[in-house]
C-alpha cells in the first residue's frame, strides 16, 4: 500500500521532513483492530478522537458489539490511571465523569 507523503514542520527548527503517514480511515482500522485484540483503553481514546475527527467507524457489526462490550468493561482505575496519567487535567476530567460514552453513542448509531 502507497501512503501519502506529508511535510513535517516545526516552529523551533528550519528544517522540514517528508513522512509517510497512513489516512486517518487506515489509522481507524488498526485502532480497531489493535483494541479488538490488546482491550487497551488507550487505543479506545484513540478511536473516540478519530471519530471526533470526522472519520467513520468502518466494521464488522459483531466487531462492534466487541468494542461496546470492551468499552463497558473498563473500571474508575482505568480511565484514572491507565488513560488519566497520559491527559491534561480538564481532559483526564471528563474521561473519569463521561468515560466513552461518545463512542459508545457512535457505535449504537453504526450497529443499527
């Protein structure tokens, strides 16, 4: 598979750099099946940020029943700890009182 090619800039150097990235509807499919696979919460926040990101949810239903069920199965500690020690403080806050239930939201509508 050819992926695009997308120049890297940065506002502390001069220097600019070529990197081969995927589409965020490739990204969307490793995240999900990395989730499928690890249960990770981190790659759950992932999705929810593609989805918030406009791209869609492109699965197998049974693969959505699996990430809802995954999803659900997360405790306080988790989102805590786990997803809580790699945010900011206002995001880590909504995750602890909401947890995914965006992307749940999403993948009631997509199972439908």
């Amino acid at each position: 598979m050819r992926y695009p090619g997308k120049i890297a800039f940065s506002k502390y150097s001069t220097n600019q750099v070529i990197l081969k990235v995927v589409t965020p509807e490739e990204a969307m499919k490793n995240k999900i099946k990395a989730a499928l696979g690890r249960k990770d919460i981190r790659d759950f926040f992932d999705i929810e940020f593609l989805l918030r990101q406009g791209v869609a949810l492109s699965c197998k239903k049974s693969e959505l029943v699996a990430l809802k069920n995954i999803s659900k199965g997360f405790k306080d500690r988790d989102y805590k700890v786990a997803l809580g020690s790699l945010l900011e403080a206002e995001v880590r806050k909504y995750y602890v009182r909401n947890k995914f239930s965006y992307l749940l939201s999403k993948i009631e509508k997509a199972a439908v």
